[in-house]
C-alpha cells in the first residue's frame, strides 16, 4: 500500500486518492510527478537581502501553475496553483520545507478541523519534492474574488510605515477589523480564533498581518480567507519569537503573562473573551485543542518527514501544549 500524497490515506497506487484528486483537479488524474524539473532560480540582490530577515518567508520562491487536461504547467497567467520548491537560504532544514508546510496544514484541517487551502506534496521531474496549493480566491471562471490581507485592510506598506509593515499590529485589532468588515463576525471570530491557538501550538512564529485575510463570498459579503501558509517555523529558525503578533492591542500583556514571561492558559483564555467569543464557547475551543495529542502524533509518525525531523516537530508541539494548558 502507499500513502496519498495530499491526505497521507493508504491507496493501492502511488500518487493520491480519489478524494485528493476531486478536491485538488476536479477529479482529473493528475500525476505525483511534474513533467518538469526545478525551474532555475535567479539569485539577486532583492533575493540576497531577504535572506538576511528572520522570516522564512522571505527566502520561498512561488511559480504559478495551470492544470491542462491532466497535466500541471507553468504560467504567467490565469494560475490556479502555487508551487513552493525547497527554499535556498540559510535557515536550517530547508529541504523539509514542503513537507513541513503540507504536514502542518494537514494536521490544521484533518485534526482540528481548520477550514484550509486545499494541499499536497508533489514531485519535480528529477524527483525533488514541493508543496502545491489550490488557490481559493479565483472562481469557475477565472475571474477573481476580492480578497485583501490585513496590511490592506489597515492601509499600511512598506513605504508608508516600513520594512517590518506586516508585523506592525496584533491580533486583537485584527478580531476588531474582523468584527467590522464581516456581518456574520461571530462565527469568523472563531474560525480566527482557532487559527491563533493553532499557529501558537505548532510554533508558526511568522503568522503577521499577511497570513489572514478576507475573501469576498458569492452574497457579495466578506469572510475570513481559508487558513494558508501554516508551517512550523520553529524548525527553520528556533530562535524566533513565539508568535509574530501580540495578543493584545496597546502594549497589554496579562498578570499571568507578567509572570511566567510567555503566553499560556490564562492568556489565550482572556484573548478569546476579549475578541467577543462567548465564555462556553471559548471554553469548549480550548478544551478541544487541549486533547488532540494521540491523533497529532499519528499523523507526524505518518508523514514524509524522517524520524529525526517527525522527534523536532512532536517534541516542538509538546513543548508548546504543555505552556497552552498551564495555569497561573
């Protein structure tokens, strides 16, 4: 038997399931392997210097793919997947970056039912692997929803307030701006919520102003976006912050915060509270993300990873449970 690439099910041939298939290609048999192999990269100054930032973000490379028939191809336009080879950089463990973002991203919806962009690994001709993921902001008919990030949303670039723009925020005024431009907020503030206790659990220590966004829906009102660039960072850069943003707005930490000198229990528990989440209902979501260990172990012991990289990544999310579930 052989794992599908996008679910990790067991299937009887190499590549995905038919489940995988319908969600990624509309069914179509597409292959494990692209008929290409990895597109040469220019290494130039703009490149150079992101290399030297603390996100890894800054050194993944993205190509536009279109599927033909059955086949995925390079595009300039009309692009309905993104590509994401192995970075080139210096951060450690960059040739499990695909994994580590299909992995994470799995474990987001499959485990705890995080509503995400749909994902697979896939492989480059000469069999190097990378990450595919399924646009969700284009429609049937190639047109585009209307979808701004929360740098938009807030009207602030890099020439209006700096280099580090999309870290200038937190998540609190993110729940604010949520609660304002969507109608139906109280069930998007959940859904961002969960996202923040997720990205928390998982170490995803570069979750800024641009990892979310709102979509517009067929109703002509806004949503949050599906869950996008979820990847443990901590793998690549251990020395970074906890989480990109704050919790709180105006320089506020809590007396437990004050405390222990990081964030736990007592901290996210206000944070739901704070952004309008009724208390049972917080209570229930903190309690959810507090009991998935046996199934998260599962599925790291059942990814692509190597047994060292599947120790890091367990061992990272422990570390992290255990500051989740202290109470001060």
């Amino acid at each position: 038997m052989n794992k599908c690439l996008s679910s990790y099910k067991l299937i009887k041939n190499i590549g995905f399931s038919a489940k995988a298939l319908k969600l990624l290609f509309d069914g179509k048999k597409v292959s494990s392997y692209l008929d290409f192999e990895t597109p040469d990269f220019i290494y130039n100054n703009d490149f150079e210097y992101n290399i030297r930032q603390i996100s890894i973000s800054g050194v993944q490379v993205k190509y536009s793919l279109k599927l033909e028939e059955n086949t995925l191809k390079l595009t300039e336009v009309g692009g309905r997947y993104i590509l994401k080879p192995i970075p080139v950089g210096r951060f450690q463990f960059l040739e499990i970056a695909p994994e580590n973002e299909h992995l994470t991203m799995q474990i987001a919806s499959q485990i705890f039912r995080i509503e995400t962009a749909e994902n697979t690994l896939i492989y480059f001709k000469n069999a190097q692997p990378a990450y595919l993921v399924k646009r969700f902001d284009i429609k049937e008919d190639g047109t585009k929803w209307l979808q701004e990030d929360f740098s938009q949303i807030k009207q602030i670039n890099k020439q209006s307030t700096g280099e580090n723009y999309k870290y200038e925020g937190s998540y609190e005024e993110i729940a604010t701006l949520i609660k304002k431009y969507c109608g139906a907020w109280q069930i998007e503030i959940e859904r961002f919520y969960k996202v923040i206790l997720f990205n928390y659990l998982f170490s995803n220590g570069d979750a800024h102003l641009k990892n979310f966004s709102l979509i517009q829906t067929k109703f002509g009102d806004f949503r949050l976006s599906p869950a996008y660039d979820l990847l443990c960072t901590f793998l690549h850069t251990p020395n970074e912050p906890a989480m990109a943003l704050d919790l709180f707005e105006n320089d506020y930490y809590s007396d437990s915060y004050n405390v222990l000198g990081y964030y736990s229990y007592n901290d996210f528990f206000e944070f739901g509270i704070k952004i309008g989440i009724p208390k049972n209902r917080v209570e229930r979501i903190m309690h959810d993300f507090s009991n998935k260990s046996s199934a998260v172990r599962m599925m790291i012991d059942n990814s692509f990873f190597d047994k060292k990289t599947k120790e890091i990544y367990w061992n990272q999310y422990q570390h992290r449970l255990t500051g989740f579930l202290y109470k001060l």
